[in-house]
C-alpha cells in the first residue's frame, strides 16, 4: 500500500532526532524491562514514521502538504 506523505522534512528530522534520542535515554536508565521495551516500541514508532513521512494520526485530521513543502 502507497501512502501520501504528510510530513514535511523539517518534521520528519525532527521526529527521526527524537526517537533516536528517547532510545538512547532509555538504554541507558535502569527502569523496569516491559517499561523500557514499551518506552522503545513507542520511540521506534515515532522513528518509523519520521522515516517514511507519513503520520495516521494527521492523516485521520486531513492533513496534507503543500506545494512548497513537498520538497
């Protein structure tokens, strides 16, 4: 299945930057296994999406790019 991508760069970087940063925080605090492994689950999910430029939650809203952001 193709999706339209609805994230513009700018927004992907930045939810590429996070994810890596909150797996990285999270490798490293000593917290409980499920909560780290649902904490990274979350991230990489957040990683994933950064990566393809699509998000469900503003596809569900409607949200589409623009001309210039499409770049």
């Amino acid at each position: 299945m193709f999706y339209q991508k609805n994230l513009p760069l700018w927004e992907r970087v930045l939810r590429v930057l996070i994810g890596i940063i909150v797996i990285a925080v999270t490798l490293s605090l000593s917290l409980d296994s499920r909560m780290k492994a649902l904490i990274i689950v979350s991230a990489a999910t957040f990683l994933f999406f950064g990566f393809i430029g699509f998000c469900p939650m503003c596809a569900m809203v409607g949200r589409k790019l623009d001309a210039k952001a499409k770049k």
